[in-house]
C-alpha cells in the first residue's frame, strides 16, 4: 500500500489476537488463499478476529490486470482439486455460518473457472446453516458458466462493477462495463430468488451523478445489495488516487441507494466487497 498520511476518517487500528492468529494458521494449514490477504484489504484483521475470511479459489494469480488490485497476475497455477474440500474443512474448523467464496479471474480455463467454483459449492453447500456468497469474475460473459454456477443456489451472487463506466478504459482494461451488468440480470433471469449484490470505489475521479447512474443500471437488472468503498493506491504503478470521500458522502451515496430500491447497502470508507457480508444478506431477505 502507498504510503501516506491518511486523513482520521482512514486510521484504523489492526487487532492481532488469539482468534486472527488462529484463523490465519487453519488457512495456512489447508494451503487456502483468501482475498483478505492477496489484497491487503484494511479490514483483515477485524474478520479474522471474528474468525471470518473470504476464501479465494483458483490460486493467487490472476489473469487479467486491472488498474485498481494488488493481486499478482501473470502465468496461472493449475486448479487444485482438494481446494472445495480443503475449504470444507476450513469453514467446519472456523465454525463459520456465512461463507464467501471468490476467485482470481482465470480466463485461461477453457470454462472460465466455473467448474471449480460449482465444485466448491457443492462441496459446502449442505454444511448444516451455512449460507453462502459467491463473489465471482464476468465469465467472458459465457451464458453456460454463469448458469452452471447459477444452477446450483448459492444464496447470494455477488459481481462488483468496481468503478463508473467512463474509467473503464483505464482501471478495468480487459473488463466490459455492460457485460458486468448483463451478469447481473442473467443470474436474476436463471433464479430471481437468488439475492444479488456488487460494488463499487470511490476516490478514481468518479463524479457523483456517474456514481448514482451505476446504481441505477444496478436496479434496472434488480440487484439487491450494493457496497460502496474508499479505493486505496496499493503502489506507485497501480491507479492513481484522486480524492479521498468524506464519510458524510458515503452516508449521502447510502441514502441514494435506499431510496433507489436496493434491499440492503454499504457505505463507508472502510466498505469492500465482502465486509459485513452476513448482515447485509439478512437484511436483504427481511425487506
């Protein structure tokens, strides 16, 4: 992460107790990647201290290489077949009762990484009261992969559109704005009782009307939960940050959301894709 002197609002302090040490050792143990680590997320410390981690499958390689991530990307590994029950293992171990699941991008996989990901589910997707978020990359869009995945009834199908169309180009180069979207919709299409969710940061030069169009294509394919972030400069050669966003704008950006019809949003500068994932899910499925 970039080095410097964050305002108040982004100072945060990290507890390294019994439980984060524990946790960090279960998944180490079973050789299991979790997003939480591969991105340095600012909130890592206070999950695996609530012994809760999002487990990333598929390596720690991604393919593709946007702007924004500080997930390595390059030559990929080849999948690992005990990871679904490596993983099953994990979530019994933690005692976990909501899982997400995400993934590098592996667009070098003939199926685009959806097999493993319906191996996974399968595998854990009958642990007594577990429910389960998958948090998953585009697909290339692939009508089959995301059905195959789909099919199966995680509880909710999360799929972050991360920034405002115009910035694309820039921070997400290989990644289609309106094929994100139309994932979206086609996971509504296959089952509409599959909550849906995605996100998006702040801070890369979007403006605030931008912000509120996304959310609104969002709520025209019925997406039910958004989380909204800071964007932090993870090094020199990443995105550059333009502004850091008051707290009072994220509570702005919620209101809007509320008011725009999603179910359940988060708004904050600490917010990331998975942060709070079991609340905000329950308070989906109340409304």
């Amino acid at each position: 992460m970039v080095t410097k002197n964050y305002p108040d609002w982004l100072k945060k302090r990290i507890n390294l107790d019994d439980t984060y040490q524990e946790t960090e050792k279960i998944l180490k143990d079973l050789n299991i990647n979790t997003v939480c680590q591969a991105a340095f997320c600012p909130n890592m410390g206070e999950c695996f201290s609530s012994g809760v981690a999002t487990f990333m499958i598929l390596g720690n390689i991604c393919t593709r290489n946007c702007r924004f991530c500080d997930i390595k990307n390059g030559d990929t590994e080849k999948v690992d077949t005990k990871e679904p029950e490596n993983i099953k293992k994990a979530i019994k171990h933690l005692n976990l009762d909501h899982v997400v699941i995400t993934s590098v991008t592996r667009d070098d996989l003939e199926d685009n990484g959806s097999k493993q990901f319906a191996a996974v589910l399968s595998a854990i997707k009958n642990i007594k009261a577990v429910t389960v978020e998958l948090l998953t990359p585009d697909f290339k869009g692939n009508y089959k992969d995301i059905e195959r995945v789909v099919n199966l009834g995680p509880d909710v199908y999360n799929h972050n559109i991360e920034t405002v169309p115009r910035l694309y180009s820039k921070i997400r180069p290989q990644a289609e704005y309106n094929r994100s979207i139309g994932l979206l919709k086609t996971v509504k299409e296959i089952n509409s009782d599959i909550v849906t969710k995605s996100g998006i940061m702040l801070g890369l030069g979007e403006k605030k009307e931008e912000v509120i169009d996304v959310m609104k294509d969002l709520r025209k394919v019925n997406c039910d939960i958004i989380t909204i972030g800071q964007y932090l400069q993870p090094s020199l050669e990443h995105a550059e940050l333009k502004e850091y966003i008051r707290p009072e704008k994220f509570q702005e950006f919620k209101e809007i959301a509320l008011d725009l019809g999603f179910k359940a949003a988060a708004s904050n500068p600490f917010v990331r894709s998975s942060y709070k994932a079991k609340e905000l899910y329950f308070k989906s499925i109340k409304k």
